[in-house]
C-alpha cells in the first residue's frame, strides 16, 4: 500500500490506533457491579438470627439466582454500641443488582426458611439500621476474587479500605493510579490476595474507592504492607506529581470471613 501524502499516513496510523482501541474495549470483561451491605444492630441474639437467615435463607437464594459467591464478614473487634456484619454480593450487571430483591420475593423456599427474619414484628426488629453501598469493579480487577490463602477462616484478616477524595477530580485520578499507574499491578506482584477493587457509585461516603486485600493473619498483613511501602515501584508511583493529593480521608476496617461466607 503506497501513501505517498505524510497527511495521509497520520489519518491512516490515527485509524489503525482507533480501531485497535475499539476492539480493546469490545472484547474488554463486563466490570461487575457489587453491593456492600452492613447491618448495623445492638447485640449478640439480634447477631444470631441475623446470620440464621444469612446462612440459611438469604445465601442459599442468591446461589439459586445464579450469583455463585457471596461474601459475609464480621470486625476483628466488634463495638459494643453498633455491632456490624458485612455482607458482600457480586453482580454481573446493574440490572440484576436492582431486580434481586424482586426475585427473593418470588422465591418460596427462601420466603420459608427467612420467616424469623422477614417476618419480625415492629418490636422486634433484628437491626437497627442497614447500611448499602453500591460499587462497581475497577477495569484493571474487573471481577472478584476467591482469595488463595491458607488460614482457617477464623484466623484470616480480610482488610477493607474506603479511600475518600476532596473532588470527583481527584478521585478519578485515585482510580486511574489504580488501574493506569498499575496499583492493582503492584499489591498482585506483592500476593496482597485481593477480593475486589471498586468505585462508590452510591454510598453516604462520596467521592470514594473501596477494595479489599486479604492475609492469613494479622502478621501476614504487616509483613505484606511493609513490603509495600518499601517497593520501588510504589516509591515511584506516589512521587509522582500528578498523583498528589488524590486522597483526603481513608478508613481500614480488619474483618473476618464467617464459616459459611464464600469468600
């Protein structure tokens, strides 16, 4: 092919660039959307019939409407005034996310075998409140993860972080750290285990990312963060000016993964 014209041969590498760029993004995975759900209640009988019908009931359908794992954690340190449990579900689109509760309702069994639950008088309430965050995966992790660790789930520490931003600016470069600067790169190549990366796209906490890396122990994690911070890769990444300032508010929450959690 003769392009005789320099014009011409930009319009036609230009071209190629497009097209190759498109097909990247056609054959792309589907980032999954995530919906963190934390129930917030007083003590340990509300705890006990909660994770009854979350073990029993609720699981056991989400597995029956084809969502294969779902994720359910309690703090390494419980609060004597707001008890939580954490309870994370994967979805493959948006859609399903919002139909889900539409699909429980038509489930029989479930609407049995959650009847303590969904049937708890006015007096009775198992909770006081339910906390719902809805994310979506980051395209350099774009589906969860069943962590490769070793621990019985007892001993595991699963880390939860919520990395708030100023801006939406700044947290858009806080997410691109992630997935153009390689962030997701790095904690992989240091075997942080991680079950997710995501963006908040409704939650009380905005701008915001949330992701969690998991550890055999307390131990394991500290061992795994130190390498971090003294990784020339990371050393490198967060000198760079145009990732300054992107976070202006972090929480780390430690959790443990349940017996019958799949994550």
């Amino acid at each position: 092919m003769k392009l005789h014209h320099p014009f011409r041969f930009i319009c036609f590498f230009v071209s190629i660039i497009a097209i190759t760029t498109l097909n990247a993004w056609a054959n792309a995975p589907a980032r999954n959307y995530y919906q963190l759900k934390i129930y917030h209640y007083k003590n340990q009988g509300q705890e006990a019939r909660i994770e009854q019908y979350l073990q029993q009931a609720y699981i056991p359908a989400l597995h029956r409407a084809g969502i294969k794992n779902v994720g359910v954690f309690k703090p390494v340190t419980q609060q004597d005034t707001d008890r939580r449990i954490y309870v994370f579900t994967p979805f493959s689109s948006l859609d399903k996310l919002a139909g889900i509760e539409q699909q429980l309702q038509a489930d029989a069994k479930y609407l049995a075998d959650g009847k303590d639950y969904i049937d708890a008088g006015f007096k009775d309430a198992l909770y006081s409140r339910i906390e719902t965050i809805v994310l979506q995966a980051f395209p350099g992790m774009p589906t969860p993860a069943i962590p490769n660790l070793t621990a019985a789930k007892a001993d595991r520490v699963y880390e939860l972080r919520s990395y708030e931003s100023a801006t939406e600016k700044y947290n858009f470069n806080k997410v691109r750290m992630f997935n153009v600067g390689d962030e997701i790169g790095l904690f992989k190549r240091l075997g942080f285990n991680a079950v997710f990366y995501s963006e908040v796209i409704a939650g009380s906490r905005m701008p915001n990312l949330m992701y969690m890396t998991t550890f055999n122990s307390k131990t394991d994690r500290d061992k795994h963060w130190e390498a971090f911070g003294g990784d020339a890769q990371w050393k490198t990444l967060t000198a760079k000016e145009e990732y300054k300032n992107n976070v202006s508010h972090a929480d780390i929450v430690f959790l443990h993964p349940v017996e019958y959690s799949d994550f």
